[in-house]
C-alpha cells in the first residue's frame, strides 16, 4: 500500500504586488506517491525552482493547498515550517552545501542539532547514526575530513547522508549533479538509484534530460503550469536513453 | 537547539576567526580592565586617606575664621582672633589643649636656592603634639620665644631637602621675605594628609607671623586675625558639649548671633565625610568613563556581528534548510556575541586585577581590589553583549532561506 507524500491542489506563487506582479506557478495539481523517484524538468523561468521551494516547505505557496505526508504546510508560519523541513525533508543541493571547516560528520550531524521532536537521540547516538550513514554513501573513512579535503562527488555524498539522517519522508535534490564531472555524475545517481531501491521518495530537479530519464516519472514545467508528465518506466534507466522528447 | 550546542557551535565560530574575535573583545577587554583598576585606586586613595586622618586622632575641633566684608567706610569685621584662642582655652570646660595657625606665603632664600610662594606657617607651642609632627633635628620653639618674637624657625622635610639638601640646616639662616630667620630645627616626613603638604611649609612662633607676615592696622584693635585654631577635646568628654560651649563663647565675644557667626567649627568627622563624599563622587565619575568604553566594546560586537552574520549568510541558509527556526539562528548568535562579551570580561578581569596590582607595587599609590567592582564591570560586559548581540542576531533569525542559499 502506498501512502501518498505530496498533493498540491492548484498552488500558484505571485511575487510583487498590484500591476507588478508575476505569477510563478499558476495552478499545479501534483501527487507523488511514497518510494516514487520523479524528476521536475523545464527551461529556466518556468518555476521548477519555485516550485521546489514550495515542495520542500522553504516557502509557501500564494494560494492552494500543499499536503505533506498527510499534513497541510500551506499555511505555518517559518518556525513551523522550519521543523517540517528538519522532520519530513532532506535536501541535496547543487552546489552541496556543506558547512566549511567542519567535518563531514559534524555536517551530517546538523539536522539533528535542529531535531526538536527526537531531542532525546544523545549525541552519541547521533553521531553513531551519522557514521551509519555516511558508511551508507561510501565515506565510512572518511568521517573527520572537512570538506575542503574532499572532491566534489565526495562532499556531494556527505551532503546525502545529511539528507537522510533524519529518516525524512523525502528527498529533494536540486541539480545534484550539476557540479560534477559525469564520471562522479553518474556515482550520485547510482547512489541515489540505491536510496530509492531502499524505498526513499526522492524528487529530483534538473534540466539534463539525460538525468532525468533515470527517474520514473519526468513533470516539465512550462511557464508556470505543468506542461506533461513523461512515464519513464520502472527502473530501468537504461532502456528509457531513447525518451521521447514532449 | 539545546543552549549546550549553541555554546558549542559559538565557541567553535570564535576559534574560527581568533584575531578578529580577540580584536572584538578588546574594547570589553579595556572597558572591564577599567573599571576594575579605577575603582581600585580611587578606593586606595580612600583607604590612604581614612588611615591618615584617623592617625590624627579624632578628638580635634576646628574652628575657622569666616570673614564678612564690611560696609563702605567700615572695617572688615569678624574672623577669629588670637585672643579667641586663649578664652576658648580658660572659658570652655573639657578643653585639652588649644593651637592657633595663621599662614602667609613668601619667597624664601639660602645661600643661591631662593623658594617662591613657600606657606609659613605661625603657630604655638601646641602644634607638633595636636597635630602629630616631630622633630627630627634640632628643637621646636619654646613659650618664651613666641612672646619675644623671637626670628626662629623649624623647616618641613621638603623645605629643608630643598633648600640645603642632605646639609644639617640647623643653625643656619634663611630669608624669609626681608627678614633674617635662624633655623633651630627640622620636622620629620609627614606627607600629604589631605590636601594639606606638611613637608613644603615652615614653622615660626606665630607672634613673628603677626609682625612681620601679616601685620594688620585693626590689629590694635580687634586683635590679630588667624586663620584657624585647633581644638584637642580631653578624653571622654562629649565633644558636641565643647563645641557648644565654643560657639557659645565666641558668639558673645564677637558680638553676633548664632545666624551671624563669623567663624565655622567642624570635626575631624566632618572632614572625613567630606572627603569621602569626594572620592565617591571621583570614583562614579571614573565608574561612568569606564562605562562609557564599555559600550564602545559593546558596539564593536555589534559591528563584527553584523559582518559575521553577512559573511555567514549562507551557512545561516543551509541551517534553516536543514531545519534551523528563527529562533534557533537568533539563539545562536546571540550566544556568540554573549561569548564574546564574556570571554572578554574575563579576560579584562585578569588584566583589571593583575594591573591594579602592578600599578600598587610601581606606584606609590595604593590599590585596593573592590569585589563589587569585579561584579559590576563583568556583569556589565555580559548586559553589552546581550544588548549589542540581540539586533545583528534577530538580523540573522530574519533572513529567508532561499536568498540566504543563493547568497554568494
């Protein structure tokens, strides 16, 4: 049975005001299904970054309705959403992201700094937890480097086992490749190819349509209304290279 | 974010940047170090002056002449007298013993050395003992000699290092004004009490004073003015009952009322409360002046905060990402600016108590390390740092966190 992550009923975000303004989403209806891997496509200006901001509760949609995990987010104020974000999301970002001169475990640990609900995870434990996780993602020997020790696919991974540290009920990764040779590229992917074979919901933004062929599901967007969505087949990347273009 | 972590987290944020944070703490460093020693002298000099003035016994009454200008065509009327002295002596019960000053300044020449504006000092036979002097050389002026006016004089310590140097000064002569003076004697070092130097004046029977200094016309007949009379109060009598007793008789003797008095009596109390009512209105003025640097390290915070939270724009971003509240960022950086604040308030309190204590040791003024003070200065560093932190912190707890990722 799969339970329902993320229902949007006809958000829109306006920005500015009176005859200035600019709608940047203009009604999106969107679910995604728990252990779902889906990719939000579009050229630039067509409000797939606003559209993440919404979906990962870094800000709120002018009008409609957000439902995360069961939970209406539309309308929290910013310390609220601050907890859904540290409880429910973690975030991969393009340009990783990672807190300078601290170490990798240090950087994983921060969400739980933050975790005010498990507040009686001991540090220990939590610094046990984000040793699992950064064993998960490949850096188990590398716990104590700072980032600035690290190649760009290995900060990449710490910045993974920061998302999930937290157990959250997705994932939101903004171009997580976009940073890196296609070689450590590919590693990412394959890496996340593994976090949602362990059945993590992972919603990926990116504008390689090579990358996105990799998930199940691609969402274009186009000038702020969902223009289609692509059904890129179970699991099988490989055999979906020859997508065919919307 | 539990205030352990933000400890944590601020503590690691200043190690970061250590000779920027050590610059920050500097005004709080100065502003502390301040108080801390200011207090400590102005509380030194207190403590020097209560010793010397409770060494004098507290059993004197002084009596001061007021003045009161006369009319056109009168007299300057009132002001004591030297007659005064010997009534107060034979007319108010529980009188011990009575001294009589009168001064006037004169350049003084020995041999080459020539002294401008030196005090002389005329006084009577009473003086060394009520005012606690000795004679470290030579004798003090006897009974006899004040009525035959004798030209004699005792040097204080300084007058006497100045004018003949390591030389024995008895035996010689100076001039004082026009007139030849032999010296027969030499005070011990007294020192400063009060305001008053001991050591830079001369001492002569007050009779030659009256003649030669500070003749008067009205002398014939009013008598000759002085300028204060000391009285010592027999032990165990009631020191209020002789200053009644001395109002008394020179309110008859000089033909005023009791709203009218030409002459003032205080006690050696008096003194002290004044004294002290100064030095506590020094030691608050230098309290305010160490304040005032204590905000000016108050706003140094301020400002270096301001820089860190813009510098730090994007790290504050990645922690409301990853679930930082307004609060937790505004919980953060205030601790940072109370750590800076406090760190420096400890340390400008080793640098306050070590450099009161250095500057006793080299110095001959004396410190005296105030608790009170150290509480203050340090509670005040801590209050600068919350007041100054709170504004760049609450700057940072504002920031939204998409521009705050974007930010470069």
């Amino acid at each position: 049975m799969s339970a329902t992550i993320i229902e949007t009923v006809d958000i829109t975000k306006i920005y500015g005001m009176g005859d200035i303004s600019v709608a940047a989403l203009n009604g999106i209806n969107l679910k995604i299904e728990a252990g779902e891997f889906v990719a939000i496509m579009g050229p630039s200006g067509s409000g797939k970054s606003t559209l993440m901001h919404i979906l990962g509760c870094l800000s709120q949609p002018s009008s409609g309705q957000y439902i995360l995990d069961g939970e209406d987010v539309s309308h929290l104020d910013k310390a609220q959403l601050a907890a859904v974000r540290n409880r429910k999301i973690g975030f991969i970002f393009q340009a990783y992201n990672l807190l300078a001169r601290t170490s990798a475990l240090r950087n994983v640990t921060l969400p739980l700094l933050y975790n005010h609900v498990d507040a009686k995870l001991s540090v220990e434990d939590g610094d046990q937890k984000a040793r699992a996780m950064l064993e998960l993602v490949g850096l188990g020997e590398r716990v104590n480097h700072q980032p600035h020790e690290l190649s760009g696919g290995q900060q990449q991974r710490v910045a993974i086992a920061r998302a999930l540290i937290n157990d959250p009920v997705m994932v939101i990764a903004d171009e997580p490749t976009g940073n890196l040779d296609s070689r450590s590229g590919e590693e990412i992917m394959n890496l996340l190819h593994k976090l949602h074979g362990q059945g993590t919901t992972i919603v990926m933004v990116t504008h390689d349509p090579k990358i996105a062929t990799h998930t199940q599901r691609t969402i274009v967007l186009k000038d702020g209304v969902i223009d289609t969505i692509n059904h890129n087949g179970q699991h099988h990347p490989a055999a979906e290279v020859q997508h065919e273009a919307a | 974010m539990k205030p352990l972590e933000a400890i944590r987290i601020a503590w690691e944020a200043i190690l970061k940047n250590k000779v920027r944070s050590l610059l920050t703490m500097l005004g709080i460093i100065i502003g502390v170090a301040a108080v801390i020693i200011m207090v400590a002298i102005s509380a030194g000099t207190e403590a020097t002056i209560q010793d010397q003035i409770t060494s004098l016994g507290s059993n004197l009454v002084f009596v001061q002449g007021a003045m009161t200008r006369g009319g056109p065509g009168q007299a300057p009327t009132g002001g004591l007298v030297y007659d005064d002295a010997a009534a107060i002596q034979d007319g108010v019960s529980g009188v011990k013993a009575v001294v009589v000053e009168q001064n006037s300044s004169e350049t003084v020449k020995a041999g080459d050395v020539t002294l401008e504006d030196v005090e002389i000092l005329g006084t009577t036979t009473g003086f060394p003992s009520v005012r606690d002097m000795d004679i470290s050389e030579g004798r003090y002026f006897t009974e006899q000699e004040i009525e035959r006016k004798t030209k004699v004089a005792i040097l204080g310590y300084d007058v006497a290092q100045e004018l003949f140097g390591d030389a024995s000064p008895v035996g010689e002569y100076i001039k004082v004004g026009n007139t030849q003076i032999a010296i027969i004697g030499v005070f011990k070092e007294k020192g400063l009490v009060g305001n008053t130097d001991f050591d830079s004046r001369i001492y002569m029977p007050i009779s030659v004073v009256f003649q030669k200094f500070t003749p008067s016309m009205f002398a014939r007949f009013m008598g000759d003015s002085v300028r204060m009379i000391y009285v010592e109060v027999e032990d165990g009598v009631n020191q209020d009952t002789v200053i009644a007793g001395i109002e008394r008789l020179l309110v008859k003797r000089h033909d005023v009322t009791t709203d009218t008095e030409d002459f003032t009596i205080t006690t050696q109390q008096d003194i002290i409360s004044t004294r002290e009512s100064t030095t506590a209105a020094f030691r608050s003025l230098l309290a305010w002046v160490a304040g005032v640097s204590l905000i000016v390290g108050g706003i140094g915070i301020m400002n270096i905060m301001l820089v860190s939270v813009t510098e730090r724009t994007r790290e504050i971003g990645i922690r409301q990402a990853v679930g930082a509240t307004p609060a937790d960022i505004r919980l953060q950086f205030l601790t940072e600016a109370l750590m800076l604040s406090v760190v420096g308030g400890l340390i400008g309190t080793l640098v306050g108590i070590s450099g009161a204590y250095i500057f006793g040791a080299l110095s001959d003024m004396r410190t005296v390390i105030q608790a009170s003070s150290i509480l203050l200065a340090f509670g005040s560093a801590a209050a600068v740092g919350a007041f100054f932190g709170y504004y760049p912190a609450n700057q940072a707890a504002q920031l939204d966190p998409i521009e705050a990722l974007r930010y470069e």
